[in-house]
C-alpha cells in the first residue's frame, strides 16, 4: 500500500532555531516532493528528490532510500517561514501520494 | 507566465446545485489534475487527464465529472452539489504523466456546499 507520513503534525519555532520536518513512505519511490503552502494560499513545489541531499537558500532536503525516510531542514527560521509543509511520494504508477502536512509557525 | 489558474477562487452553493470549477494552464502540460485537501487528510486525486480528449478516475471521483478539449483546459464538473464535498479543490499540472517531475498548483478555489 502507498503510505506516506509526516511528523511533527504542529511545530512551533522561534525565529533562527533549526526545524526538522520529517517523512517516511511505504513501499519504494520514483521520487519524493516537499510542498510548501502559506495560509490561504497556493502549493508550491519546493524539492523533488530520488536520493542524497538538494539545498535552496535556508531550506535543505535529504532522503534516505533504504531507510524510506525524507527530512527538510530549515536554517536559522524566519517568520516567513510560517506555512504548511507537505511531503508527496510518486510511486510506480506515478501518482502522488500526500502527507497530511506539517503546520509551521516560527514565532519572532 | 500564469502558470496555472483556477476560477472562481471562493464559491457558496446550496445542495442538489451544479457548477463547473474553472482550470486552465499555459504551459503546454500534458498532464492536468484535480484534487481536494480536507482538514486532517492529504491531498486526494479526484480525476486526472494525461493529454487532450483523455480523462481518467482518481482515488475519490463520485459526484464530480472532468472533460479535457483543449491541452489548456480541464474543467471539474459538481453534477449536484453535496455537503461532503465542502472543500477547497487544487488544480494541478506538469509536463506528462511521469512522476519524478514537480506539479505545478492553481490557487485553490474554496467550495462550501449549504
């Protein structure tokens, strides 16, 4: 079955503390997506990654492939940081399968 | 570049209602999705569209029709609308059906059904 989970489900910050969001899948992937969505708003896509480790500005994502297991980091926060964070696995039949998201809120 | 653009943003309807939510993109996408995101769940599929005049089921497509005529469209029908699919629905693109490539999201339009 494709599963995906996240943890934390609620994750409160203050601002320029290091965040770890993580992420574990059932079955093996063709590739894991980390999503960022601001209150009221649209999805973006942050990473797409198949293996190893892939950085843009303060946010760092990393897979572990054997242990099915995906982090994103978060250096030195910022409130803007603030969003929903959603973690997507394609399998083989490459559709994507959603976390439930992790709620943000880094406080100043 | 739009990207991915999705009207109405917000809608209001009473039961037993139709409407059709608008998803349109211009980025030559063969690939276009729907789905719903419910407090406490992830995103569900509802129907998808790998190329023009091509539509497929997804995970929760009861209630909801979807056409695809043009490359740039991809309309989801409310046939009579229910208050379980109170919800705010996400259109989504990317270049073909492979999975190891990012979506592309709409906005979200918020759907509440009275």
């Amino acid at each position: 079955k494709n599963e995906v989970e996240q943890s934390p489900q609620n994750l409160t910050a203050q601002e320029g503390e290091f965040i770890t969001i993580n992420c574990s899948y059932s079955v093996g992937i063709s590739a894991l997506h980390w999503l960022q969505q601001h209150p009221g708003g649209g999805i973006v896509s942050l990473f797409m990654l198949s293996s190893g480790k892939k950085k843009h500005g303060r946010l760092i994502a990393t897979i572990n492939i054997q242990e099915k297991h995906s982090s994103l980091h978060i250096t030195a926060s910022h409130p803007r940081d603030s969003a929903v964070y959603i973690c997507a696995a394609t399998f083989t039949g490459n559709q994507f399968y959603f976390g439930t998201g992790t709620s943000l809120t880094v406080i100043p | 570049n739009a990207g991915v653009t999705q009207t109405p943003k917000f809608q209001v309807l009473k039961t037993g209602q139709s409407m059709t939510l608008q998803c349109a993109q211009d980025m030559n996408h063969e690939y276009m999705s729907w789905y719903r995101q419910d407090p406490g769940m992830g995103l569900r599929l509802i129907h998808y569209s790998v190329g023009a005049g091509i539509t497929d089921q997804g995970e929760v497509p009861n209630g909801y029709n979807v056409s695809r005529s043009t490359t740039e469209d991809f309309p989801l029908r409310l046939l009579s609308a229910a208050p379980s699919q109170t919800s705010v629905y996400f259109c989504a693109s990317r270049p073909d059906r492979r999975g190891n490539q990012p979506q592309h999201f709409g906005d979200g339009t918020r759907l509440s059904i009275l």
